[in-house]
C-alpha cells in the first residue's frame, strides 16, 4: 500500500494500492504511519499516489456495507485529513492522475500541491452523487478554494482539468508528468530549509479558524 523512503531529509510517502487508490482503512493506515515515521526521520514530506491516480475518494465496497462501516470509515478519514492539514512539518503533495472527493481532500489539506499536465481531473462530486459534503471537507475547501470558484466547485461539482484546478485552488503547480517528483522534492527542500517550529506555529495560525470548527465537528 505505501512505500516510505527518506532522501536527503525528505520523507516520502508513495500510496499505491493498484487500483484506485481508494480511502480505505489501509490507505489511512498507511497515511498515518508515513506521517509518524516523517516526523522521526525528516524535516519535510513529499505525498504522491499511482500513475494516473492520486486518489479516487473514500472506499465504495466500505461506503455501501452499512452506515456503521460508512461511519468508521469516514470519520478515520476525516481525522487523517485533520492530521494532514495540521501536520507542523511542510508537506508537498505530488498528484500524477485523477483526485476527486476525499482524493481532493487530500490535496486541499496537503501545503504545496503539484499535479502533471494531461487528462487528470479534479474536484468535489458529492453534490453529482447526491451527497453531502461533510464539515471538515466544507473547511477544506473554503480554506483552500479560491472563493469565486467556490459555487461552481462545492456546490456544482466540477470536475476541473490540471490547468483548470491550479486556476480555483486544488493545485498550485502544474509540471510535464516526468518532472513531477523532482519538482515535488526540490520543493519540499526548499520548504525543508525553514524555521520547523515557526513553520509549525504558523500553519496553525493561519488555518486555525477552520481547524477549530473541523474539531467541533469531529467532537474533538
């Protein structure tokens, strides 16, 4: 499910399920783990999935067993991605494919994101789906989305190309498909050579408003 490595004081995380890199209770996991072993062993972390798909959302078989199984799962996601946008350490998320749903979360959470050129598309389809979008990915989203993108993405749908999702807010970078990783730890170690402690300090205050309300949310 996940490779870890550590190159020049960059931790990296490579999820790979084979498939859709679904959210599953592996890939969450395996998420965790990375994180715990990055905070031991480096000073950044660079996040990337399978060619072609960063991730696909939460689990459907898990979704679609029951609410109590719908539940568990997507309260251990929400908590992963609680981590994830309060983790003190810079992390730069490397997408090579599709990111939609809690695959998008993934991204909103995450500091720097990079995505490759091509078909890949991004976004927010619980509305297409007839679902809710849950608190803490609503936060996500305000937080990160550019705010006159945030109709048509929140409450519409969109599904946006690389170059489109760079536009509203998903991505902050868009590279040819072979530069993706070199330019995902270049720059994590850049991003590696700041202050840990102001960095950390800094990433709460900025995104403490929408923490505490994801907080509230989870009852924590």
């Amino acid at each position: 499910m996940m490779n870890f490595s550590v190159v020049n004081n960059i931790a990296m995380l490579h999820l790979d399920d084979g498939k859709a890199n679904a959210v599953s209770h592996a890939y969450v996991d395996a998420m965790n783990a990375g994180l715990d072993r990055a905070e031991q062993e480096a000073a950044a972390v660079v996040i990337t999935g399978r060619e072609g798909v960063f991730s696909a959302g939460f689990d459907l078989k898990e979704l679609q067993k029951g609410e109590a199984e719908r539940t568990a799962l997507v309260a251990k996601g929400a908590h992963m991605l609680l981590r994830l946008f309060t983790h003190p350490q810079p992390i730069v998320a490397a997408s090579a494919g599709h990111a939609v749903a809690a695959g998008a979360l993934v991204l909103l959470a995450a500091d720097t994101r990079i995505g490759a050129s091509g078909e890949a598309k991004y976004g927010l389809n619980e509305t297409a789906i007839g679902m809710s979008l849950p608190p803490f990915g609503m936060e996500l989203a305000l937080c990160r989305l550019t705010k006159t993108a945030q109709t048509a993405a929140i409450l519409q749908s969109t599904l946006y190309s690389p170059d489109g999702a760079l536009e509203v807010g998903y991505l902050d970078e868009v590279v040819a498909g072979e530069a993706l990783l070199d330019r995902a730890m270049e720059q994590a170690a850049a991003l590696a050579q700041l202050s840990g402690e102001a960095y950390a300090a800094n990433k709460l205050n900025v995104r403490r408003e929408h923490i505490v309300r994801i907080e509230a949310s989870l009852g924590g």
